[in-house]
C-alpha cells in the first residue's frame, strides 16, 4: 500500500470493496493488460471476473439486486481499475452511465425490466450523445425518431463514438423528436434501446459497422451506431415523455465527468509507480537517477500532482452523493485530473529515456492512453466554459 491518493472517512465495506478490487487488478489485470492492449482483444476473463465481483451493480440499489454503493465508492474503484488498464474502467463507465440514468430518470417499469438485469451485467450499458461533425453541440443533433399513427416511433441517424457499442445490449440514445418545444435542447429524447451484442446488422434497423482502430484505448470496442428505419416504442423513451433528454443526459455526463476524472488519477498514479520504481534501479554516474536532484524533483512534483487531482475527484463524487449541484466540481475535477494525468504521464516517460518509447515498457502504453482523458466526456476547453459559467452565475455583481 503507497501513501499517494488515500481517502479518508471511508467506511468499513469501502475498505474491504476497494482491497478486494486492488488485489484483482494487482492479480488479473496488470499481469495481462500489455499483451492484450497490444493485441486490441476484448479482456473478456476480466470482465467476467468483475461480474463476478458485483462491480457492474455496484452503484444499484440493492432493491433491484445491486450493492447500493455511493458514486464515490464506484470513483475510488475505477481509479483502482484504470491504475491496471483503463480500457477495463472503459469497459464498466458507460454500462454505471446509463445504469445511473435508468435509476434516476427512469419509470417504475424501466426499473425493474432493467436494472436487476444489469447488475449482474446480464444487460450491458452503452451512451451515445455524439454524431459525426457534431463536436460539443448537443443541441445540434440530427438523428430522428418520427412518430407513428400508432404511437411508436421510428429512429434514422448516425451517432458516434460509442463505447462499448458492439459489446453491449443497451443504448441509451439521445435523439431529435422534433414534438413542439420552443428550444432545440428541449426537442431531445433519450431512448432505452435494448440489442443484442455484436458487430453488423444486429436487429433490422441498427447497424454497428465495427470497431474504430485508435491510438490506444484499446480492448475496449468503439464504435460508430446506425439508425436506419428501427422502430422504437414510446415505452423505451427513458422517463416515459419526450422531450427530456438533454437534462437526464447532462445529468448522466456529471457522474460521468467524475469517471474520467477517477480514470486520469488511476493512470496518474501508475504512471509515478513505475516512474520511481524505474528511478531507484537505474544508476548513472555511480548512483541511481532517483539520487539525481533533477529527477527527485519530478517526482515530488508527480506525487504532489496525483494528491490534487485525487482530492478534487474526491470532492466531486461526495458532493453529487449529497444531492447537490457539482457541475463546476465535476468539471474541475475532471480538468485537472486529465490535464495532470497527460503531464505525469509524459515526466515518467522522460525518466525511462529511451526505454520509455519501447513496446516492451508500460510506460509506452499510458503515453496513448492518457490523451484520450483530455477529450473524453468533453474536452478541457469545456470544462473550462462550464465552469467559468458557474463561477460567472455565484459571483454575479450586483447592479
């Protein structure tokens, strides 16, 4: 056990949940997460071994079969889980996404067809916001679900960058449905669309064309969502009314955010493992490097990095578990949990020189794995307007 990135006032079960995971990422996944980021393979034995461990039901209330734990108990576990391999946390983000929508926004009914089905990750959760050339304009969305004379709707559209698109069963889409709202954003519906996994025409209507081959973040499918002619029906609508999707996905990218912040200190952490292990064995001049004032300081200033990033994310996640409003926290959090990230990231590759930029060296794995946190669930620069925004909103002067 290190000192960096611990948290206090955890709870007895908190302790024992996050040793348990630990251990499994220090047994199941760093072992084997090298040979199977190199090979872009679906890490299937680990994910069977987190279902095994109720990970997938995690934050679900124990009503419908879930733990019941808190949203900072799920950030301190994925941190565990990226400090092994992010593409594992990737695989279990969108599925806690829409599992938190469905909890929160979702009807009686939609409750109990899919949450007990989720947490034992029977059913599998993917998210999908974006649309080729749509960037952060949500409101902007084309894809369309018209209604039908009967009451159902039927959904045309390209969405984009779905994680976990062909491994999962369960889409929540947020669509256009165009049903007389004054604003754009008060025009969107999210759909609970239910599919079997897999790549192709997996029901008629739906197309996932395949895996989009990426810098890093491998493992984990990305993918690309084809609505074309797939009827839906006016219960899949999450909530049971349209018109509400833009709020429940906002809603969703909060908790979201505070994932990815928890994914920028679990990389951040493992990048400084492997920094000032690498430090202490690698002598030059006599001595090793750690010895060498130049690289004792970037180490100081790592660790001092993870430590902030890590109380911010904390932060976060006990504000929305306390029901309050923590869009500029989430966004602070995942600021600078992902910028610091990419800069422990790069001072560790610095001190392995040129064995950094080695395959055969984890460190060369973060390297491409850590950018990808500076865009994901909305770039920096939107953090920053959102934040701004809030600061802007608190400290309005008074005229």
């Amino acid at each position: 056990m290190t000192r960096l990135a611990q948290t206090a006032d955890l709870t007895d079960v908190q302790q024992e949940i996050l040793s348990t995971v630990r251990s499994f990422v220090d047994k199941e996944i760093v072992p084997h997460a090298q040979e199977l980021e190199h090979a872009d393979a679906y890490p299937q034995e680990i994910v069977d071994g987190l279902k095994e461990l109720g990970i997938f039901g995690l934050t679900i209330p124990e009503e419908f079969g879930g733990l019941g734990e808190s949203l900072l108990t799920y950030a301190l576990v994925v941190e565990e889980i990226a400090r092994g391999w992010m593409s594992v946390s990737g695989v279990i983000n969108t599925h806690f996404i829409v599992a938190y929508m469905v909890m929160q926004h979702g009807t009686r009914e939609q409750k109990e067809r899919l949450l007990p089905r989720m947490a034992i990750g029977e059913v599998r959760g993917a998210f999908s916001m974006s649309e080729p050339g749509l960037g952060s304009d949500v409101a902007g969305i084309r894809t369309k679900a018209t209604k039908q004379a009967d009451g159902d709707y039927v959904l045309d559209g390209q969405k984009m960058w779905l994680t976990n698109g062909g491994s999962s069963t369960l889409v929540a889409a947020l669509v256009r449905t165009d049903e007389g709202a004054e604003k754009a954003h008060q025009n969107l519906t999210t759909f609970l669309v239910e599919k079997p996994a897999g790549f192709g025409e997996v029901v008629p209507g739906i197309t996932i064309p395949g895996k989009i081959d990426k810098m890093g973040y491998k493992g984990v499918d990305t993918t690309e969502l084809v609505f074309d002619g797939y009827r839906a029906r006016a219960g899949d609508i999450l909530g049971g009314a349209p018109g509400r999707g833009f709020a429940q996905m906002m809603d969703g990218v909060e908790v979201g955010r505070v994932n990815v912040a928890a994914r920028g200190c679990g990389i951040a952490i493992r990048a400084f493992e492997l920094a000032i292990a690498y430090a202490q064995q690698r002598e030059t001049f006599g001595k090793p490097i750690a010895a060498h004032q130049a690289i004792a300081f970037k180490l100081a200033e790592m660790a001092t990095k993870v430590e902030a990033a890590h109380a911010m994310m904390v932060r976060a996640a006990r504000l929305k578990d306390a029901g309050a409003r923590n869009d500029v926290e989430a966004g602070m959090a995942k600021l600078l949990a992902s910028e610091y990230a990419a800069e422990v990231t790069q001072e560790s590759f610095r001190i392995h020189g040129g064995y950094g930029y080695s395959k055969e060296y984890e460190i060369e794995r973060l390297m491409r794995e850590a950018p990808f946190l500076l865009i994901g669930e909305g770039t920096s620069e939107i953090q920053k307007t959102i934040i701004s925004r809030g600061l802007l909103k608190d400290y309005a002067l008074k005229r």
